[in-house]
C-alpha cells in the first residue's frame, strides 16, 4: 500500500495523534501552515471528499465531530480556528487519502485562496 495515511493508520509510520477512535484518526501535519495544523483522517482509505457514497454519511459526521473535540483539546474554540478540505489536485489535495486540516494559533486572512 502507497498511501502515506494509511500507513499512519496501520501503524507502519509514526505520527504525533490527538485523537483516535475506531473510524477516525486526528495527528499532528508534518509541515505544519499555522502554529497548530492537525490533520483528520477516516481510517477507511476514501481518496477524496468527492469520493464518499451515500452509506458513509455517518462517517463525515464522526470525521467533523472529531475535529471539534480535536480543537477544544488544543484550545482553539476562543480565538478561532480553520478547517480545510481540499479535493483533487486543482485544488492542491497532494495526498490522495480524504483529510479535515485544521489550522489555528494565528490570525488569519481572507479569502484563503
């Protein structure tokens, strides 16, 4: 297997976690874009956003549940944090394993793009 998250998931590549459960992964990016970047993965390999069929519903709801819970830990609830999906290449997905970033600790600006 190539995929770089599913290697962090299967234990085979080291990562800095914050949040585990049985669907969901939450780890430290390794080229972080703000003072805190997490990122949240679905255990299950799912390439892109776009990619999810309609029996995973509950799975986008557990990955963004995480990303809350993952924020209130690191304290970013008061002054405000990011999440960012991006899907596909056009939109500068490098990693072809769907993943939540969330960015905080800054101010930032918009648009993000």
């Amino acid at each position: 297997m190539s995929c770089i998250f599913c290697k962090i998931v299967d234990g085979s590549l080291p990562a800095r976690k914050v949040y585990e459960d049985d669907d969901v992964l939450a780890f430290h990016d390794v080229n972080p874009q703000a003072p805190v970047h997490v990122l949240v993965i679905p255990k299950q390999h799912i390439a892109k956003f776009s990619d999810f069929n309609e029996h995973e519903h509950e799975l986008i709801g557990k990955i963004f549940y995480a990303a809350k819970k993952v924020a209130e830990e690191l304290q970013l609830t008061e002054d405000g944090f990011r999440l960012v999906v991006n899907n596909g290449a056009n939109a500068h997905q490098t990693v072809f394993h769907l993943h939540v970033h969330i960015l905080g600790g800054r101010k930032f600006t918009w648009p993000p793009g």
